[in-house]
C-alpha cells in the first residue's frame, strides 16, 4: 500500500472509530481533520468544537479566525494552508461540553490515550518539517509539563528531524492570548512560523 493509500485508509479508520463511545465517553464523532499526506507542516489542536463537526474542517470557529488573523501575520494565506498542509488535534471527535457549565469539556487522560496511535500514524505518514501545537494539550506533547505557556510560546525546538513552534490556543475561552503583556511572545511565535515557512520554502 503505498503512502497516499495509507494515509486514505488511516483516515477512514478515524472517521469509523467508536473507542472512546465503546469505553463509556461521550463523544460528538466522526473524526475532524484537514488536509494532504505531502504537507510539510502539521497542526495540532486540543479536539474539534461542534461547529468543527458540522463544518468538517478544524479551526472553523472563532478561534480558527484567529489563528489564520495570526497566521496571516507571517503571510499565510488560510485557503492555501488548509488545502495543502495539515490539520489535526490531540483527540479527533468532539467531546461535548462541559456538565453543568459552559465551554466544552477537556478530554480526559483516558480519551487521550485512546486516540494517541492515531496521532502516532499521522506523524510518521505526513513526516512535516514542521509542527505547530496549539494550546496546552497539544503542547505538553512536546515540552516539558511544568512549564508555563510564558516560557514556551514564542520558542522552539527540533525533535525527530522536525520543527516544533507553540501557539496558545486562540478560543475566546480562552484568556491566555487576551493578555496584553503575553502579546509579544505570540509575535515571536509568529516570527518563528514564518522563518520555517520560508526555510521550507512555502513563503
């Protein structure tokens, strides 16, 4: 099977999986992901929304116009980036929202667990040069957990032949990015992104 059929045949298996519903956990399915095998950057989120299910795309939201308002700092263009890179999150499905309250819930450790190999397969078959976890479920894959967003955003590192570059992750929920003092390490992240889209030769 070559790579483009595996890639096929890998998100079929996302879209058809009923892990987590079979465990007890509730969850908004299919699987919501974007984009080509050949990309060379990937982004990873924490999970879709309800809008992201009924859209079929990650990012659909509000928090999706900031992040391309953002992207579109360092000159990425959203219809180009969604149509040739990819776009993935930490859990595939949506997992309702939170009892009692508002917002949507976290996954839990668990439901992580559950969808981890996916994230796995993803990795190794689209190989990016590039990674950008968005938000602290996706970051703590790839940094250490006692740090805090203020000493990651804004830096990077290379792991396993690849870039990774940190975002915060950009929900209005989300009060981290509204702080003006945290406004300048955004910027360098921003930087950063575009430095290794031109390195890749994608700006």
């Amino acid at each position: 099977m070559n790579r483009a059929a595996q890639f096929a045949d890998l998100q079929m298996r996302m879209r058809a999986c009923r892990a987590c519903l079979n465990a007890g956990y509730y969850v908004e399915s299919p699987a919501v992901t974007q984009g080509m095998v050949s990309a060379q950057v990937m982004t990873i989120g924490q999970a879709p929304g309800i809008t992201e299910v009924e859209a079929a795309r990650p990012f659909n939201a509000g928090s999706g116009s900031r992040l391309f308002q953002w992207l579109g700092e360092a000159g990425i263009k959203e219809d180009w980036f969604r149509s040739t890179q990819y776009m993935s999150s930490v859990t595939k499905c949506y997992p309702g929202r939170v009892a009692g309250g508002s917002g949507d819930r976290v996954p839990s450790r668990a439901e992580q667990m559950l969808c981890h190999p996916f994230l796995v397969e993803e990795l190794a078959l689209v190989a990016p040069k590039l990674v950008v976890p968005i938000g602290g479920l996706a970051i703590k894959l790839f940094f250490p957990k006692h740090l805090r967003l203020d000493e990651i955003i804004g830096t990077e590192i290379e792991r396993d032949g690849r870039w990774i570059v940190p975002l915060p992750h950009p929900s209005g929920a989300s009060r981290w990015h509204q702080i003006e003092a945290n406004r300048p390490l955004i910027e360098r992240a921003i930087r950063l992104i575009g430095k290794r889209f031109k390195s890749l030769n994608l700006l």
